[in-house]
C-alpha cells in the first residue's frame, strides 16, 4: 500500500508492507485494551467517611419516646445532615493487566486502523541535533498543522522530545514504548522508518509465537 512520507520539509508517499500488521482491526480486543490503559491511569483516591469517623458525639440526641420525633441513636448517623456515608467509596487500585499477547494484538489492531484510514506518515526525523520549536512546528505545518499527533521514533532523543513537548496534543514515543492507547488517541502517527520496522519486528504476524 501507499503511505505518505515527510523528507526535508516534502511530503511524497512509498510504498509500504503492511502485512506484518495483518490489515485486520479486532474491536473487541482493541476495547479491552483502551479500557486497561484507562483503568491503570485512575489514581483511586476517592474517600469518604462512614459513622464511625465522622466528627461527633456518641450521645443520644433526646430521649426514645414521647418527644414526636422518629428514634435517633446519635448524630453522625448517615441519615442526618452532617452524619456518616453509606458504602462510600474508599481508596482503591483500579488497575490490572492482560496478557502481553493480547496487549501486541491490540497494537497490531490500531496501527492497522491508522494505516486503513491513512493516518501514517514515515518521517526523516534526524535533523534535530538540538531542540529546536521552529522546526518541530515547521514539520507539523508541512503535514496540514494537524490538530493531535504521535511522533514514534525508534531510539530515545531528547533534543527531539524538547523540541515537539509544547505543542498540545502532540506526543513522542519511542516504539518499544508504543501501546495501543497512545495509537488510538495519537491523531496523526509520524513515524520513523526504523520504529516502524522495530514495530513490526514487535507486534507483526510472524512474531505472534515469540
């Protein structure tokens, strides 16, 4: 299939194998996989405080009868104002994970999505020797300014990373680190040859056994 390509501030297209990411979205999978990720991102904080810790006294309020009231046992109960919650949240760990396999189908599963709806662009990006905003944003032009994008490169730069960290709703990762939520809210992948090389060499079909 044909892909675009960015070289030098020109924008072309190559001819590109997509086999190795099978061309097949698997929803379901690719779900799961979104949910994981958000799950693993809650912090679980929530807390509220039952009878037993509210603030208050143990004190019956007024006698048991006779007064014309409905009975009270004491203040903090969770039908007063000001009293203890009922099966309040309390500080958890919503996280977990799924099998690594699956996790490498889900990958598989958005970049094939990317590539279906041409959201791949294989970018030169070796020029950023130093970290440089005007040339992040001078190939972000180039490429129509879009309004999100994942830069994937295959080894870790920090002139690069510096370069691209200011500009909102642009993300750069390195392709050992990819996962398939950074695929799915990316926008627009631009990509290195050599990460995407490393990509298939990862979650591609004939790795499926390793």
């Amino acid at each position: 299939m044909q892909v675009k390509t960015y070289q030098a501030g020109n924008v072309g297209t190559v001819d590109f194998d997509e086999g190795p990411f099978g061309g097949k979205v698997l929803y379901r999978t690719l779900k799961d996989a979104v949910l994981m990720y958000q799950a693993n991102k809650r912090q679980g904080n929530a807390s509220t405080k039952g009878r037993s810790e509210v603030r208050g006294t143990n004190k019956k309020p007024f006698k048991q009868k006779h007064t014309g009231r409905a009975r009270a046992g004491d203040v903090k109960s969770p039908i007063w104002r000001g009293g203890g919650t009922v099966f309040g949240p309390k500080p958890r760990d919503f996280s977990y994970q799924m099998p690594i396999k699956a996790r490498r189908v889900a990958l598989r599963s958005a970049l094939a999505g990317k590539l279906a709806d041409d959201e791949v662009v294989v970018a030169d990006l070796g020029g950023f020797s130093s970290p440089s905003s005007k040339a992040a944003r001078k190939v972000l032009a180039d490429l129509g300014n879009p309004r999100r994008a994942c830069v994937v490169i295959g080894q870790a730069n920090n002139s690069l990373y510096r370069s691209f960290r200011n500009f909102p709703g642009v993300n750069v990762r390195v392709s050992s680190d990819l996962c398939a939520m950074d695929v799915i809210n990316g926008g627009l992948i631009i990509a290195e040859s050599s990460a995407l090389e490393q990509l298939a060499q990862r979650v591609g079909i004939q790795g499926e056994t390793a």
